[in-house]
C-alpha cells in the first residue's frame, strides 16, 4: 500500500508541476486539472501513512506479531497479544468466501451494466435530438463507446484487486486471524483496515461500520482477497460475522 501511496503522490506532484506550467503559458486549465493533482496528491499521502501495520514501526522484540499455525484443537487457545495466526480453511469456510465473492460480483455487474445503460442512453438522446446529418450515429458511437470502456474498466479493476486474489485464497489451506489493536482509516469512497501488522482495504459494505467502532480485537479475514469473516472484541463478543461464518 505504502508503494502505491508513493505511486501517487509522485503523480499528483508532477501533474502539479505541468499543469503550473502550462498555465504560466496561457494554457488556461481552468480548475479541474489542479482538483486532480490535489487529489492524488491526498490519497498517496494517506496511503503512505495508513498503508502499513498499526504496530510495525515498534521494535521487533516489543512486537510479537509472528504469524504461525494452528491446528483446530489449537484455534480455541487464546491468541498472543498481539499476533497472526494462520487458520484451517474448511470446506465450509470457503464457501462461505465463495458466496461473498459471488455477492460482490453481481453488485459490481449491475454498477458495470448501468455505467453501459447510462452512456449507451445518452447517446442515443443526444443522436436522436442532433438535427445534423450523419452527427447522431457518431454521438450514439461515441457515447457508447465510452459505456463500454467504462463497464469494461470497473470490471477490470475489480478483477485485478479482487476477484482474483479471492481465486487465490480459496486455491489456498488457510486464512488469517489476526489479534490486536484495529483501526478503519476512510480513504475516499473505501476504507482501510489497519490491523496490528498489515494494513489492506476492505469493502465498506461488509464490517467496516463494525471495526471502526471495535479499536481493539480479534479479526478473522482470508489472506488475498481480505474477505472479512468475522470480528471480535476484546472481551471475546462477536461484533461482526458473515452469514454461517461461527468460529470462536
């Protein structure tokens, strides 16, 4: 997270610095492009900062976040104070990641579907309210094109950071349950989670109201994709659980 965080800020800067220029040439850039360079240059400034394990900057020896494994009769014992331990996965737990990851893609197929309705829509208004000759069918194959490599990108992107890192998990023996302080860091319309020693974004529809209130726990969650199966609190309570996810 920390290299993409810097990915970012280098961009935002130097975008800064062209539209500057450009603009002393009487480019007259108006004001979106220096909102985007802000932007980028925000988000990798918080990647930077909240992209990393609330507890690894501490030497190691006040640390103990060693990740190890359990066997099941083991999973009961109480977890280090601050540690990761690496869990059975159960046949049953994967399908329980599986159903989530089967959830997330028709949510990402109906965003895809309407960003294609939306553009495929204007174009067809705006070709059919254009009186020139020959201009219609261009809005209407421009519009839809740009429908199509936007269904195509949201697509894409959720496939890269999500879908197939879920792929991965469940090819996989185990998950992760990690012990410890827990934080949810907003980063525009996402969320990070800040775990003892990682740091990953998570989907805000699933947990994230849950773990910003926890501060401190136990968090189950699969080690690629960072599906979340369930939470803890300090005291042993569940505070979030995905539907047939019963661990304790």
């Amino acid at each position: 997270m920390r290299i993409w965080g810097t990915v970012l800020l280098v961009l935002g800067v130097l975008f800064l610095i062209m539209f500057v220029f450009a603009e002393f040439g009487g480019a007259h850039l108006g004001f979106i492009p220096f909102f985007v360079s802000g932007f980028l240059i925000l988000m990798g400034r918080n990647l930077r900062k909240s992209g990393r394990g609330i507890l690894q900057s501490k030497p190691a020896a006040e640390n103990s976040g060693a990740q190890t494994s359990v066997t099941p009769s083991q999973s009961a014992a109480p977890a280090a104070e601050f540690s990761t331990v690496e869990m059975p996965l159960t046949p049953e737990i994967a399908q329980i990641i599986t159903r989530q990851s089967a959830r997330a893609k028709r949510i990402l197929f109906y965003v895809a579907g309407g960003a294609l309705v939306l553009f495929g829509g204007i174009g067809i208004v705006v070709g059919l309210t254009d009186k020139t000759p020959g201009e219609g069918m261009i809005f209407l194959v421009v519009f839809g094109s740009i429908g199509v490599a936007s269904a195509g990108l949201i697509y894409g992107i959720s496939w890269l950071t999500s879908f197939r890192l879920v792929r991965r998990d469940l090819r996989g023996t185990t998950y992760l349950r990690t012990t410890g302080p827990v934080e949810v860091v907003s980063m525009g319309n996402g969320a990070m989670l800040r775990l003892a020693d990682r740091a990953f974004f998570i989907d805000q529809r699933y947990g994230a109201k849950e773990l910003r209130a926890l501060g401190w726990g136990r968090v189950d969650y699969s080690p690629h994709g960072h599906v979340i199966l369930g939470a803890w609190d300090k005291d042993g309570r569940s505070v979030y659980s995905l539907a047939g996810y019963n661990a304790t």
